[in-house]
C-alpha cells in the first residue's frame, strides 16, 4: 500500500498575493460602475483600451502605482480607496474600516463610555466575522483576567507575549493553557479581586 502524501497547508502569504489583483481589480469596478463611467471611457482617460481596463478589473492584471495613480483621478477618488488598507497610518485605518463595514456590514456607533465619550464598532451573529472577534473577545477577556491576578512585572510581561505570540501566529495558535485549571485559577482571582473592589465601594 502506498501511503498518501500530505499535503502541506498553503501559505496565507500565497492566497493574499494571488487575490492581490483581483481585489484590487474589484475596487476599480465598483467604483467606476457606482461613477456611471464605462470601461471605455476609463480607459480612454488612462490611456488605455477598454479591454486592458476589463482585464484589470478580472484580475487578469495589476496596474502598477503610477496606472492606479491615473485611474484614481479619472474615477475622482483617493488613490487608497484602490488598494488594500495600511492601518499604519490613521487614515489607512478609516480606509480599512470602511472595506469592513462594506464586506463585513461591520456598524459604528456609541459606546458607553465610562468617564469619557467612546465609541464602538459592532458586528451581529449573522456576520462571518462574528465568531473570529467572539473568540477574540473570548482571548481579552482570559488576558485582562490574567493581568488582574498577576502578582508581579514579569508575570504580566508573560501575558503579554503569549498575548502577542497568540495574535502573530492566528489562527493556528491557541492562547489558552494546556492545563484548563489554570485558566479557572486566573478567573477566580479575577473574580476575588472584583469582589474586594466591590466590597471597598460599600
């Protein structure tokens, strides 16, 4: 019998460069059909034919910075509105924020803010996102409750870098221990402490 070979998990890195173009091809055709403009008239304005536009648009191609530049202000919008968001930056951040709400129907809106006005960004069940942030929620939760029974600086700095070695490796890392008791243990100090807190408030 010849044992079957397994077959190694592709690379997110993979999937993300050969969806580049289509994503960005996609953002090009939304914006040119919401614009009333035909494939035609882009091109024309670019330089281009309406085929090498459609094929940009299928993801056939990717225009290269300086043609998406052009394309950009043929169409009358940020050139960051074409490709994908760079949360480095606050602005960046907004662009990534808008593509949620569009493809994830993710809503902002006011949060109850403790001392301060706050505001939020909220998903339902119904969303596809909804139980990636459950379980994200479900990891602070753990963490904050780690860090509020934590009895010393380098106890808290094992938090963090399991935190952030939990949020490196996602989704194939799990951030919970191995031993489940040790994860009650940390709850019910952070419980205890709750209710110390609670108790001086009396």
């Amino acid at each position: 019998m010849f044992e079957k070979k397994m077959q190694p998990d592709p690379d997110p890195l993979d999937q993300y460069n050969e969806t580049a173009a289509a994503r960005v091809g996609h953002r090009i055709r939304k914006i040119r059909i919401a614009r009333g403009m035909r494939q035609a008239a882009l091109g024309a304005a670019v330089g281009l034919s309406a085929d090498r536009i459609q094929q940009y648009e299928n993801g056939f191609r990717r225009p290269r910075a300086e043609l998406l530049k052009k394309i950009a202000g043929a169409l009358g919008v940020s050139t960051l509105s074409l490709v994908d968001p760079a949360v480095t930056d606050p602005v960046g951040a907004m662009y990534a924020f808008f593509e949620l709400e569009d493809l994830f129907i993710m809503r902002i809106g006011e949060g109850p803010g403790d001392r301060a006005p706050s505001l939020c960004l909220s998903v339902d069940d119904r969303n596809k996102l909804y139980p990636y942030l459950k379980d994200w929620l479900a990891v602070k939760s753990l963490v904050s409750a780690q860090l509020e029974a934590a009895s010393s600086d380098q106890e808290q700095d094992k938090i963090w870098q399991a935190y952030h070695a939990w949020k490196w490796s996602y989704p194939k890392v799990s951030f919970y221990p191995e031993d489940v008791s040790r994860a009650k243990e940390y709850l019910l100090k952070r419980i205890r402490a709750l209710q110390e807190k609670y108790d001086s408030l009396l």
